[in-house]
C-alpha cells in the first residue's frame, strides 16, 4: 500500500535520471503474475512497454509513449500485491495508500470514480489524484482479488499531456483480464 505512492514520488523525483529508456517493438500483451495473482494488460498502440525502467523502480510493468524516453511526463503501469491478511478488503488498502500519499503530498486532493472494469471481481475503484509534487496528476484503479490487489497507474506532469493520454489509459483498464492465481 504505502509501496504504491512511494513508487509514484521515487517515479516523480528520479524519472529523469533513470537508466531505462523507452522501446519499439514492445510485446502486446503483458502477463503479471505472482503468488495470489495473474493478470493480463495490453500495451495501447503507440506506446511501448520498458522493462529497464519497470527494474529500475521495482516494477512488474511501466508502458510509455513510443516517442518518448523515461524523462517523459506521462506514463502508465500495472502493479500487484498479495493479500497478507485474506480479511483485509480493497477500503483498507485504499484508505492506507491515500494516508501514505496526503503524508508526502500535502497539498493532494482526490476524487473517487466508478471504475471501468468489468466484471468488478470483489471490487475496483477508480481516483484521480492532484496536487501532486512536480505538477503531476494520477489516476489509479484499484482491483481487489480474493488473494491480492492489483493497481493501475496513469501520471502525468502536464495539463495537456494528461487530457491527450487519459483515452489511452482507459483503454489500458478496459484490457485488464484477471487470470486465476493459485493460492
């Protein structure tokens, strides 16, 4: 939880820096899986998927404009949790990754969506966030499982890449497909 926000300010601050660029000839499907999880996304046509920089900020998967390299101002990703607690529901996992997030963003405001993914699963809940150091704004759908909880991440720097690139990401959420996972 506390992970999802710190992966998003560690993004914010060293994207600049980071060793991994930006690729053509990305695979179309990304497979994540893990103990209590398996998932599916698509890359969306006109991005690709960066493997380098998903290693370099302890990602499953990061996807970026194909004309962009890792300094660019938006990008997506897709990321998973294994439950610790099979009683802890997608409102504790949510509530503490936004308690983390208001901590380091202190000017942070958010909104609560309905989210686009069907079926919902257990449940899925979409926010947008703002007021986000750097002048970024994220949006972020939760999925919860019966064994894990899955993010799907959208942020960007600027007003206009973000109105251009929000399409983009709802066709990422709408390529969500959760396989099943063994416990």
């Amino acid at each position: 939880m506390k992970q999802v926000i710190l992966v998003a300010v560690v993004m914010c601050v060293l994207s600049p820096f980071a060793m991994g660029y930006c690729r053509e000839n990305s695979p179309a499907l990304e497979f994540i899986y893990g103990n209590g999880h398996a998932f599916t996304v698509r890359t969306p046509e006109g991005w690709v998927s960066d493997s380098p920089s998903a290693r370099a900020f302890d990602l499953l998967s990061f996807f970026c404009p194909a004309h962009a390299s890792i300094k660019t101002e938006t990008y997506l990703y897709a990321q998973a949790w294994d439950k610790t607690d099979r009683s802890q529901t997608i409102q504790d996992f949510i509530e503490s990754d936004i308690d983390d997030f208001k901590g380091q963003q202190h000017s942070l405001s958010f909104t609560r969506k309905k989210s686009a993914i069907q079926p919902s699963y257990i449940a899925s809940w979409h926010y947008t966030f703002s007021g986000i150091d750097g002048g970024y704004r994220e949006d972020i759908v939760y999925v919860e499982t019966e064994y894990s909880f899955a993010v799907l991440v959208y942020s960007s720097n600027s007003k206009k890449n973000y109105d251009r690139y929000l399409p983009v990401f709802d066709g990422f959420v709408r390529s969500f497909h959760f396989r099943d996972a063994q416990e």
